[in-house]
C-alpha cells in the first residue's frame, strides 16, 4: 500500500438522517495507473472524487484514510489542501455547461491555474495558455482564449477544462463523467484526446462513468460501486470477460450490445440483479 | 434552527396583534390623558415604562399605538393584495402587450415608495390614516404583482395545468381553481414581509405627521415628541423604537419561516 | 448592434414612464385638492376675486393645457411658481439639491461597502456562529425604522459622548470639516438600515456562487475560498447588488427626506415636508417630480449597466 493514491476504508457520512455515502472505501492507485470507478448514480463514485480533492460541502464528515504520495488529506486545512488542488491532482467535471464562469474570458480562467501558483508572468501565461489550447485539440487557440464560455460548444468547453486541470502537470486526473452531457460523437473525440494527453503525461487518472464501455476505451482497471460500496475491481479485460457480482454481470450484458441477436429484447441491469435480493 | 424563525415570528406578530386588540377594551391608563404632575416618570409602578413628557404613560401608549399600526397593516396589506395579486395573474395569463403593459406600470409605480405617495395625498386632501394606508397600499401593489406573476408563470407550466387547457377550461376558471390556489403559499409570504415594511411605513409617516393626525396615539408620534426631550431624557426614544422594531422583526420572521416550510430547498438561498 | 437596439429601448420606457409619472403627480396634486383658489383666498371672497385669481394663476384653462404647460415648462427649467408666495420652485429647490445629493449619494456609496463583506461573512460561515452573528444583524438592521437609529446615535455620539453635532448643516465650501461632522450620523443611519437589507440579498448571491459548477471548478485548481470567491463570485454578486441598489435607490431618497427631517437638514426632504404643511401644491408637485426623475433615471442607467457587466448580455446571446 504505497501507491502515488492510498484510500484506506473511507467513509462520508450527510447527516446523521441519511444513509452513508461511502461505507468504507479501499483502493489504490499507482503512478500512471487508469483506474475507472463504475456505478450508477448515488453509488457514491462522485463523492469518492470529491473526498479525494477535498471539495465536499461542509456538511459532510469524512473518516478514514486518504493518503497522496503517503501524504494524509483527510483533515488537512483547505489552506493546504487549496495548495494541491490544480498542482498534484486536477479534476474534470460532468457539466461542461456550467463548469467555467460566465463573466470571464477563457484564455483569463485557463491562465489563472499558473498565476495561482505565483510564477510565470502574464506575457509567458499567455503562450502558455495559448500552446495548451493547442494541445488539447484547438487549431485557433487565439479566438478561443478570448471567447466567453457561452460562445463554446459543450465539447469545446470540456476541452478547455481539460487544459485547466493538465495545466500543471499534476501526478492525478479525476475525471468525473467527463462525456455524460456530450454528444456520442463529440464523446469520442474527447476520450482521445484524454487518452492521448493521459499517455504523455504519464498522469494517473481516476475515470468516473456510468459507461463500462466508455472505461473500457480509457482505463487499464476498473471498479464497481453500489449504494457505497465497492463490489467488484480488477482489471477491465476481466472484469469484462467473466464478472463475478450479479451488478457486474448486468452492466456488462447491457454494455455488449453487439453480442444480442436482432429481434431480441435488450438485456436490462435487473434481468440480473435486484437490490431487494441483496439486502 | 428550522423553527426558529417561524416560532418567534409568530410569537412577535402575536404579542402585536394583542397588544392592540387588548388596547381596544382596556390600557392600565388613559393613553391620551396628559398628567401635567407625572411628566417624564422613570419606568416604575404603576408606569411600567414610565411616563413621556406629557405624564403619559408610555405602556398604555404603546398599546393604543399597536392599535393603530396593525389597523394600517391590514388595509395597505389587504389594498395591494386584492389589486396586485390579480394584476399578476393577469399578466401571467394574458397576451405578451398586456403583459408588458401591467409590469411597465409596476416598474413605475417602484418609483413612488409610500412616503412620496403618502407626501402627495397629504398635499393634496390632508393627512389622515387612511391616505397613509392607502399610500402604503399602491406602493406595495408592484410588489405583490411581481410575485403572483411569478408564481403563476410556474404553475401555467405544469402538466396539470395543460391538462387543464386542453381540456377546454376557461381562463378565469382555470385561473380560480387551479392558479389561486397552486399561489396562494407564496403570497402568504409576500404578505407577512409587507406587513413589517407597512409598519416601518406608518411609524416614518406618523412621525412626520403624515399619518393618523394627533391626539390618536401612534409609535412615530411618540419618537417624535421624544426627539424633542432628547437631550434631557434620551430614554423616551427607547420604548417606541424597540416596539417598531419587534413587531416588524415578527413579521419578518414570518415570512421568512413561512417561505422555509414552503420550500425548504430554498432556505440556503434566499 | 443588439447593445445599441437594447439601450434605445430602455430609453424609449424611460420616456414614457416620465410622462406617465409627471401625470399622476400633476394630477393628484391639480385635481384632488378642488378649486384651489378658493381655498387661497377663503370662502368670504367674492367670486369676482376667485375667478380674477384663477385666471391670474393660470387655473382657468382646461387641465391637460395646464399639463403640458407643465411638462414644457419644466423641460427648460422652470418649475412653475408658487401659488401662496408667488417664488419660483426652482429658487427654493436647487439651493437644497446638494445637502440631499450628498446625504443620498454617500449613504448609496457606503450601503455596499457595508454589505459586501457582511454578506460574505453570512454566506461563507453560514453553519457557524460568524455568520448567524451576520445574518441576525441584516434581520435586525432591516426591522429598525432608520429615524430611530439616527436619534439613537444622537443620543451616543452627540449627547452622551459629545463627538458629533446633533442636527444642523454646514456648506462644505464654507468648512469642509464641520460639513463631515454635520454629515457622519445623517449618513450613517441612513446606510445602516439600507446595508441591512442589502445584506441578505448578497448573502443569497455568495451562496449562489458556491453551490455554482463554476466555483467547484475554480476550487478544483487551487483557488482557497475566500480569494476564489471574490475573484469568481464577485462580477455575479454585483450584478444582483446592482439590481437591488436600483431598487433601494428609491427607498434612500424617501430615506432621506425623514432622515433630514430628524437631523435638521436644508434639503429637498425638509423643503417638500414644509410645503406639505403649508398645502403648498406647486411646491410639492415640482419636488416630488425632481425625486421621481431621479429614481426613474438611475434605474434605466442601472439597467444599461448590465449590458456592461455580463457579457453574456453585451454579447446579445441572452435575453
């Protein structure tokens, strides 16, 4: 258990009302390693991102252990942990839409991730910004930067988030649905261009998706969330060839659609699994 | 912390709404006999609150004052209600012109606040406690329509609301049995806040002697006839100030304990 | 090009909610009243002498000329006279313009820089003891008639503690010090009770900001609370500050009028309350006009201003 991210039986609790989020979550993540976390919604896979980096609201209460390159983050001051935010670990969120402020330029927000860290001066964080706006796929980085976010396209936006949280280089990536909202074909593009980057970077990455098939396209391993729990992880080549957790099962019967015979009904989660079996 | 703001709003509004209907049948003393030898008593027995510069008792004025302000309240709170509301309604339901036209007229209207309006009808026929609660009143209406178009936009949304429509229900039907009804939460709300800013209205136009016309006991006449005493007594200011700023607080308190139950989502928000 | 068809529209409502007030005014103040030159010259007088004045004071024509003679009028300047004294209201109105100007602008200059960062203390420790503390005092500052909080700090800072003068009114050209220190509590209670209730509405748009996508994503690259919040809350919280300015903008200048009642003041406030002692038609009715005017302006130049802050409406792809 020393990996670049230790989770050790992380717990979040909202409310003493209402179910746990998590109840004791364990993984690990190596230097570079993808790993993408599978669930459907309220399974607790964005709250295990959010721990990670820190941003649940204050109404949450977090035990257990989160260790970054062996450093503890549960109970670190946001002072502390602000300073790690954007430099060891970035994050790409769901809703391109709303991700990025309204009222500010695009190449301004992108620059902000370099002049919060107090170096570079703004003539150089112009280039800068500019030459990633170039690697995350824009051929006219000039326009975009002096665009306002809603004169973007969803994907155009996701795009430049992507920069915003590579911007640093940072040893981790959480991407937390990051093709949800897209279009399937704009999808694609962007899971490329994530690959790519990711490969270059040599970046560890924590991929968020309801998709099993979309974590297949990016991650080496993968893991199976259910009401906060972790029901399944290994590799995604195994898990895809024989699943063990009935939950599992589904989700890959209903991701191989091109193994149904035409004609036939599609296969649904609950041909396979039903929650009231389990509890 | 959910309650709080309900229960002590309502306590407030409550011990305001008695004190003036107790005010009505009985006040430990007169509270217009001026008592020459008990001028400017310190609060005691049996002056509770002490006397004012006319040997008036401060409680019983206070009381008799609670009379006059919930009197004020109801008409200006009723007056916007009965004219926004249906303005807003309309202007939710109707054509984008008529619309236009009646929030036109509210922006307007948001530029006579009750004291120029108030000011206007004493120039023009004299002050008395109704043109202060008649110039209370307009000035609200803006308030009032905003809120009921509002709110009724929301529910001119909703598929029961379609159902309604396709259906073949009239307008004015439609508008009585499913729009009122569906808003009627909302405008409670608008109501109770209001009220407090109606009795902020009456004790700055009683003060100026813009409202009910003396000896009839009002909270702003009394900080006005303390202000004269100020330098002597600067307690006489005390009383009166911290009934005005009860009983709106109270009200306040209402709406905004209202609005909580109403929508709970919206308590971080708003 | 939408920017510029946006403020032309806005203009034209301008005008028209010009007309439509400077009726209403002229109308409760010519028709309400009945025959005014009656009442000047009593009921003994002969009606010879009531008709001799009404045509004197210009009453005998119909009320919409009456109307227009007022409207234009006004437009170069000339307020009319007054029908007890015979003096030009605009001779007794710009004298006083300045003492309400400066007690009006400096209470709307300090509202939010009292409520900016109250709000934001009420917004970010929203479930701690700072920002109950905050957001008890909007509540109370809301609740307190802003005459009492002057004649409340009269009773500290001038009598008790002797600091500050109690009433009266100092040109600044004449002493710049004794027209601050005539200004301090005038201005300050006016801003207390306006900071209040502008408090609550930027204690709303900060916890807007933070439960914004936008916010999470500023978090997510290093930004701490505070700082990101001003840097990313503050361009939408002034679009909401502005909005409600505007519509303080007309319970200040009301403010005002009894704040100078309270503090003795030379200004609009106490000259409007004098001749509405006096049924002083043609006095309150200019007056009245100018503070309408006032508030009917600035809220069309607020809402111009929008178009400068969010670029999502310069831009003309919203709204």
């Amino acid at each position: 258990m020393n990996g670049l991210l230790d989770v050790a039986d992380l717990r979040v609790e909202f409310g003493r009302h209402r179910a746990p989020a998590l109840r004791g979550v364990s993984f690990s993540l190596q230097a570079g390693q993808r790993l993408g976390l599978i669930g459907e919604s309220g399974s607790g896979k964005t709250v295990t991102a959010l721990a990670v980096m820190g941003l649940l609201p204050e109404t949450a209460r977090v035990s257990g252990s989160v260790r970054l390159d062996g450093r503890e983050l549960v109970g670190l001051p946001d002072a502390q942990f602000s300073d790690l935010r954007g430099v060891a670990m970035g994050m790409v969120f769901q809703e391109p839409m709303t991700a990025l402020d309204p009222t500010m330029r695009v190449g301004r927000q992108v620059a902000e991730v370099a002049l919060l860290r107090g170096r570079a001066t703004r003539g150089d964080t112009r280039t800068n910004v500019l030459q990633l706006l170039t690697r995350v796929g824009f051929v006219d980085p000039e326009r975009i930067a002096d665009a306002y976010p809603h004169q973007l396209s969803g994907g155009q936006r996701q795009r430049v988030v992507l920069a915003m949280a590579v911007f640093n280089r940072p040893g981790l990536i959480i991407c937390d649905e990051p093709t949800t909202a897209l279009d399937v074909t704009v999808q694609a593009r962007v899971l490329d261009l994530l690959d790519e980057i990711l490969g270059e970077s040599g970046a560890a990455c924590l991929f968020i998706s309801h998709d099993l098939a979309v974590v297949s396209r990016v991650c080496s391993h993968a893991m199976v969330m259910l009401d906060g729990d972790v029901v399944e992880s290994g590799p995604v080549s195994q898990i895809f060839a024989a699943p063990r957790h009935p939950y599992t099962q589904g989700l890959v019967a209903t991701a191989r659609l091109d193994l149904v015979t035409p004609g036939e009904r599609l296969p649904t989660i609950e041909d396979y699994f039903r929650r009231e079996d389990f509890r | 912390m959910r309650w709080i703001n309900l229960v002590l709003g309502t306590v407030l509004v409550a011990g305001v709404i008695l004190l003036g209907l107790v005010s009505l049948a009985w006040t430990p003393f007169d509270p217009t006999l001026v008592v020459p030898g008990e001028r400017l008593q310190p609060p005691g027995w049996p002056h509770i609150l002490g006397t004012d510069a006319f040997g008036i008792d401060v409680f019983s004025r206070i009381m008799a004052g609670a009379r006059v302000v919930v009197q004020v309240g109801v008409v200006a709170v009723g007056l916007a209600l009965l004219v926004g509301v249906p303005l807003g309604v309309a202007a939710a339901m109707s054509h984008r012109w008529l619309s236009d036209l009646i929030m036109r007229g509210a922006d307007i209207l948001y530029a006579f606040p009750a004291l120029l309006l108030a000011i206007l009808l004493a120039a023009a026929v004299g002050a008395s406690t109704m043109t202060a609660a008649v110039a209370i009143g307009v000035a609200s209406v803006p308030a009032f329509a905003r809120v009921a178009r509002a709110a009724t936009l929301q529910v001119m949304s909703s598929d029961y609301m379609l159902a309604a429509r396709a259906a073949g229900t009239s307008p004015l039907a439609a508008a009585v049995t499913h729009v009122l009804p569906n808003i009627a939460a909302v405008i409670w709300v608008q109501a109770s806040a209001s009220f407090g800013m109606a009795i902020l209205a009456e004790a700055g136009l009683s003060y100026l002697g813009l409202a009910t016309p003396p000896p009839a006991p009002t909270w702003g006449r009394m900080l006005r006839d303390a202000q004269n005493v100020i330098f002597s007594n600067p307690e006489q200011a005390l009383w009166p100030g911290l009934a005005i700023a009860a009983a709106v607080l109270g009200f306040n308190l209402l709406g905004d304990g209202l609005r909580d139950q109403l929508d709970p989502r919206l308590r971080d928000i708003s | 090009m939408a920017t510029v068809r946006a403020v032309a529209v806005r203009l034209a409502v301008l005008v028209g909610s010009l007309l439509v007030a400077s009726f209403v005014v002229f109308a409760v103040c010519q028709a309400l009243p009945g025959d005014v030159a009656q009442q000047i010259l009593g009921e003994q007088a002969t009606p010879e002498a009531v008709d001799a004045l009404r045509q004197r004071l210009g009453l005998d024509r119909p009320f919409l000329v009456r109307y227009a003679a007022w409207v234009g009028g006004m437009l170069s300047g000339d307020f009319g006279s007054s029908y007890l004294t015979g003096v030009p209201v605009g001779d007794l109105i710009w004298p006083r313009v300045a003492v309400s100007a400066w007690l009006i602008g400096l209470a709307l200059l300090l509202t939010p820089l009292v409520a900016l960062p109250l709000g934001l203390v009420a917004a970010v420790w929203r479930r701690h003891w700072q920002g109950f503390v905050a957001t008890a005092a909007s509540q109370v500052g809301m609740a307190i008639p802003a005459f009492w909080t002057g004649l409340m700090l009269v009773s500290v800072f001038s009598i008790r503690l002797g600091w500050l003068p109690a009433n009266g009114y100092v040109a600044f050209a004449a002493d710049p010090a004794g027209w601050a220190s005539h200004l301090v509590l005038p201005v300050a209670s006016l801003t207390i009770v306006q900071a209040a209730m502008l408090t609550r509405y930027v204690r709303s748009a900060f916890v807007e900001v933070l439960t914004e996508d936008y916010f999470r994503t500023a978090r997510a690259i290093g930004w701490r609370r505070i700082p990101g919040l001003l840097r990313h809350g503050l361009r939408n919280v002034a679009l909401s500050v502005l909005t409600v300015l505007g519509l303080q903008l007309a319970a200040t200048v009301v403010g005002a009028i009894v704040i100078e009642s309270v503090f003795t003041l030379p200004g609009l406030g106490s000259l409007l309350l004098t001749a509405v002692g006096q049924r002083d038609l043609q006095v309150v009715q200019g007056t009245v006009m100018l503070l309408v005017v006032t508030v009917l302006v600035i809220n069309a130049l607020v809402d111009v201003s929008y178009q400068v802050l969010d670029p999502r409406v310069r831009t003309g792809d919203l709204r």
